[in-house]
C-alpha cells in the first residue's frame, strides 16, 4: 500500500515495466503498456481536468485504461462507468458525485445520454480546483454490482484498491492476465492493477463479446492467470474453446464456489492453480482459498496477523482492513460500523472446521417460516454430474408462502431431464432438510447473468 503522498498509477506502472514486451489489449487494439498513458483519449491536456470529477464512458475497456493513467492523481475524483449502467441515471449520478467533466470515446451509458457523440465536457471553473495537496488525493468512484434500481457509489483510493495484491500470490513477471470481469467493477479493476503494477501483460474483455472468442483471443495472447465469476466459468466450460485453453491460475470470485466448480476447473486445467477469493466492493478483498475445496479454514476469522480482520455476527461475514472504501458517496447510510468492519451480507454456516457460504442475506426463500438460501441448493444439484449449472428461487404458494424451485441446464448428452430428475432429487434430499428439496425442476437451454458475470436472481 502506498503511503498518503504516493505516487500515481502512472508513476507505479512506469517502475513495474521491466519487461519491453509488456502489452494491454482488447478485440480491437494493442498497445504496449509504456506507451498506454501517452495514447489516451483525453480531449485536452490532462492538466485540463486538474481537480476536477472525470465521469470515464466508453464501452470499449482500453480507452478506459488509457483515461485512468492520465487522471489519476491530477482529477479530483474519477467516476468509473460500466457500460450496462441505464443512460437514464446519468443525470442523477453526475449530480451525485458533482461531474464536471466527462471523457469518452462516443461511446458507453454517458455518452448516449448526452447524444452519443464523443465528448469532453469541461464544464466552467470552480473554486478549489488547484486545492490539491498531493497527486494522491484523487478518489476512485465504483458502482456496487446491484440488479435493481440505481446502484450505490463507493469511494475508494488508489492506496484500498492496490492493498488487495499484497496477498501471497508468487506471479512471475512474465504474466499475462485477463479475466471476463469489466475492468469498471471491482473485480475487473482488481485484476487490472495486478497487471500494471506487477509487471505483466492485460489482455481485456469486450461486452457483449462471446466467451468463446473471449478464450481464443486469451489463448493466442497467452494468457497464464485468468479470473471470472463460477457463473463465467460454468458457461466457459460449456465451450470446446476451454479444451484449448491451459492457463497457469484460475481464480473465481463474485460468487459462491461451489465443490462441483472447483472440481470442474480442476479437471479442465489440471496443470493450474484453482483459486476462490472472497471480495465486495465496499470491503475489498478478504483472503484467497487455493486447497481445492469449497468454503475457508475457520481459523481465518480472528486470525492475528492477518491482512483483513474478519468475524462473524449473526452468521453474516464482516471485514475490517486497510483495502475497505472509505464511505458511500452522498448516502447518509454508513459503510462501515464504529468498529471499522464492513457487513458483506453474505451468510457463512460453520461444518466442522470449515465455514461455507450459505448466500446472500436479501435472497432468501422463506418456506414456512424457514429459510432457504438459494446458493446451498444450487451446490447440491451442480454436484450432479449431468447438470452444468443451476439457478434456484421461490415460488410463492398459498400454504407455505413460497417454495422452492430450480431451472437446471444439463451438459450435452445428458439426455432430457425427465430420466435423470428423480436421481438429482434424491441428491437433494439425502444432503438437504425437507423444507429446502425442490418441488420442482425445470430445464432451462440457459440461465441469464448480468454483466457483472452473476446470476440473475431478481424476478425469478
């Protein structure tokens, strides 16, 4: 973590390039990663944008990349802008975070919203604008991965964005990284920076591009360490495009990894490293799991010494560390609590000497007056071994309130779900409490994820 005067990631990209083969590309260009901040998109110089709000549209990542070294440490804050946010709350969000700049390339959420041409909207001069101190003060706005509604704003620094990489990993400076995450989502930017500041290569998604394509571009890149949601990698096996594909480390975060995904990559890239690492928006990045099994060493919570202080109450995760984002921007709610630890929401049960996530605390099914979290029955059915992947949601019934149901997609060959049906039922209820069996399964050609790489579980 650098200290409060520290430098830019531009500063800390130009020490980490080692390498003069280093490179940062996308489906439409390449460009070598000592010459990215010099090819960027600004429409003025970026003394131009000096204490200013920079809202970042583009639906391409790279010119996004390019924007990000050129601004840090020179704007005021930077307003990272994924491109599936409704161009309807930009309005309301360049009031929110106080934009008075945009840069784009024509494209992306912003863009459309102010006509669709390319824009560098310098707005008029405000006080304050040469206040800053240090180059460092710049903030990094992220939106939170939420599915309905306009999303909350978190406020992080280049110092919590980077504190993530100090987690044990051995990469070699030769790496070349990519990953299905937007590099406008915390996961995505995550891996960017690991990228830039230890002295690897990039290799960036295009939205919307098929996952298939995404794998063949990142083999014939090279790509050795690669991350995405289990949701990415489930449909990414799906794919003849993954048989050709031997990456050195795969890392799932962003969902619950399951047993039957860790088991699958594993089986697919037998000579990679398969890790899980558990991270949020607001609280960064917890720990990483690399055993092989689902779940984390309940000697990780409390542990002395550890980067992140971790805790459970009333079965939900909590995180306290130097990576967590200093406050929602313009929210009255507070991020953290009096303590400095972060709810995640996310719902652990204790098994032996192991905790599991059960799910999220907001997707519950509540069946009776009991409570089912959806995640927990979808890792007993993908155990299945003719079920690639599964979503399980509510029903609502008049006797109970709502029982539980499940949309399955078979892996080819399985055959129609009517013979295997009964097996995977019977799966469900040796492993399960009654209460949480399916009532029913439905089979589904595929299962909608948002472009955060999560399942759609909302209106299910």
């Amino acid at each position: 973590m650098r200290p409060p005067d520290g430098p830019t990631l531009r500063d800390l990209t130009a020490a980490a390039s080692l390498s003069p083969g280093r490179f940062a590309a996308d489906a439409d260009g390449r460009f070598a990663i000592a010459e990215l901040a010099a090819a960027g998109t600004l429409a003025a110089p970026p003394d131009a944008y000096r204490g200013r709000t920079v809202l970042i549209s583009c639906e391409r990542q790279l010119p996004a990349v390019q924007a990000l070294l050129q601004l840090d440490g020179v704007a005021r804050r930077i307003l990272l802008c994924p491109p599936d946010l409704s161009p309807e709350h930009i309005p309301a969000v360049m009031q929110e975070a106080e934009v008075d700049a945009i840069v784009s390339d024509g494209t992306g959420p912003a863009a459309q919203a102010v006509g669709g041409t390319p824009v560098a909207a310098i707005g008029p001069d405000k006080p304050g604008h040469d206040g800053l101190r240090h180059q460092s003060d710049t903030e990094w706005l992220l939106f939170t991965s939420g599915t309905t509604g306009r999303p909350k704003i978190v406020v992080h620094t280049l110092a919590s964005l980077t504190g993530p990489l100090d987690d044990g990993l051995v990469v070699a400076k030769d790496a070349v990284w990519a990953t299905f995450y937007d590099i406008r989502r915390y996961g995505g930017l995550q891996i960017l920076l690991r990228a830039l500041l230890g002295g690897g290569s990039m290799v960036l998604s295009q939205a919307r591009e098929p996952v298939a394509d995404f794998l063949a571009r990142a083999r014939q890149a090279g790509v050795t360490h690669i991350s995405g949601t289990p949701s990415h990698w489930r449909r990414a096996l799906m794919t003849p495009a993954a048989r050709m594909f031997s990456p050195r480390y795969v890392r799932l975060s962003g969902e619950v990894a399951d047993q039957a995904i860790l088991n699958q990559l594993a089986a697919a890239f037998p000579g990679a490293e398969i890790a899980h690492a558990f991270a949020s928006t607001e609280a960064g990045v917890a720990f990483d799991v690399r055993d092989g099994l689902a779940g984390f060493p309940a000697s990780l919570i409390g542990s002395p010494g550890a980067k992140a202080d971790l805790k459970v109450v009333d079965g939900s995760l909590r995180i306290r560390s130097a990576r967590t984002a200093s406050r929602y921007l313009g929210d009255a709610h507070r991020l953290a609590d009096a303590d400095g630890f972060v709810d995640t929401g996310d719902m652990l049960e204790l098994r032996g000497d192991r905790y599991f996530f059960a799910g999220r605390r907001e997707g519950i099914v509540n069946v009776g007056g009991q409570k089912v979290h959806p995640e927990e029955v979808e890792a007993v059915i993908n155990q299945h071994q003719a079920v690639r992947m599964s979503r399980v949601h509510g029903r609502n019934s008049r006797i109970t309130g709502a029982i539980v149901v499940a949309d399955v997609v078979l892996r080819p060959g399985a055959g129609p779900l009517e013979t295997i049906r009964d097996d995977i039922l019977a799966a469900c209820r040796q492993a399960l409490p009654p209460h949480k069996v399916p009532a029913t399964l439905k089979e589904v050609a595929g299962l909608e994820m948002t472009d955060s790489g999560k399942l759609v579980r909302r209106g299910a």
